[in-house]
C-alpha cells in the first residue's frame, strides 16, 4: 500500500483535496503538529461495492508515522493515533466555526489504533526508465555466473569442498592404524583395559 504524509499545514491541506479518494484511508493523531497521512486502497472493490479492508499492519504501521511526525517524538511521549474513512473527512466547518489550513473537519466514529513505539526508518528504491534499461542489461552478468559456478560446485567453494574430502580420505584414521599394528582395536591411547591388565600382573609375577 501507498502511503502518503504531509510536512506541513499546506501539504495536509493539498494531500487531502487532491489525492484522498472514497476508497482510501485518512490516519491522523491528537497530537500537536500531527500529520495527515492517507492510505491509498488500489484494490478493486467488492461485489457489493464497498472497499475491501486495509490490513490492520498496514493501519498500525501508517499510524506510526503519524505519531512520530508530531510533537510525541521530542517530548518522548507514547500515544494513540487512529483512522478514518475517506467519506468521514471535511473541509466543510460547522456554523459559525472556521478552520484553518491543513485542518479538517472529522464526522462519525473514530478508530482508534494500540500505542506504539516512536521508532522510524526510510528505504530508497531505484527504478530505471524504459531507455536506460538497455545500457544497464549486462550489470549483472558477473553475478549471475558466479551464482551458477557455486551451484555446480567448479567455483572456489567446490574447490574447497572437493580438497577437504581428499585429504580426509587419504588421511588414515586411529582405528585404521591400530588395525594394520596389532590387529586390536585402541582404547584411548594405553590400549584396551583387559591388555592393560595383563601387562600389570605379568610385571607383578
């Protein structure tokens, strides 16, 4: 989902009147210097024409953002922000009251959203235009081939793979040597416990 915030009171005011349409969501916090942030439903409508439901970690995610663009960010404070739909915002004051810019009028029930935490981040995405995608056809080449050669096992890490399995197989083990010695099977490093004792009573005798 596409979700858009306003910096200021003239983007809250041009964000709601150009880009919040009947399907849409606005999320908003009774909080000083709150943004107005709305969420843009893409989804085809149902059967019976209403909007299909944004998912409720979408709705938490966009009310993050909302709260930590207001004043709960430098005076650390914990709050709630909540949502609406698009039919439930106005520019249209009651009698005899005036509304400034980047303020609207919310009728109806809102819905409020659980406390989160005041914690933000950003992700940049690159995109390229129609004619520039031939002169970057070829940058992935070398990656591409290096992921086929770890596949097949020929690239460094075969290689790796295939010297390990060699010297552990031209490297005898204990039991190996013991079997071409003295036709017993070590215990340790002193031998079995019955030869052991044997060598002591032969030493007491």
């Amino acid at each position: 989902y596409l979700v858009i915030s306003g910096r200021d009171a003239q983007q809250n005011e041009m964000l709601v009147k150009r880009y919040l349409e009947p399907h849409d969501v606005y999320v908003h916090a009774d909080v000083l210097g709150s943004s107005s942030c709305v969420i843009k439903n893409s989804r085809p409508p149902l059967s019976n024409g209403s909007a299909p439901p944004i998912p409720p970690a979408t709705l938490v995610q966009a009310g993050c953002q909302t709260v930590c663009r207001s004043a709960a960010w430098d005076s650390k404070m914990v709050t709630s922000a909540w949502w609406v739909h698009a039919h439930q915002v106005s520019k249209t004051a009651p009698s005899g009251e005036y509304l400034p810019t980047g303020s609207f009028m919310v009728r109806g029930r809102k819905n409020l959203l659980p406390p989160g935490p005041l914690v933000m981040g950003y992700g940049l995405l690159f995109g390229l235009h129609e004619d520039s995608v031939a002169a970057h056809a070829g940058e992935r080449s070398a990656t591409a081939r290096t992921d086929a050669t770890s596949e097949s096992g020929t690239g460094t890490e075969g290689a790796l793979l295939s010297a390990l399995s060699t010297s552990e197989q031209g490297e005898p083990s204990d039991a190996d040597e013991d079997e071409d010695g003295d036709g017993g099977v070590g215990v340790g490093a002193g031998g079995s416990a019955d030869d052991m004792l044997a060598e002591e009573e032969d030493g007491e005798a």
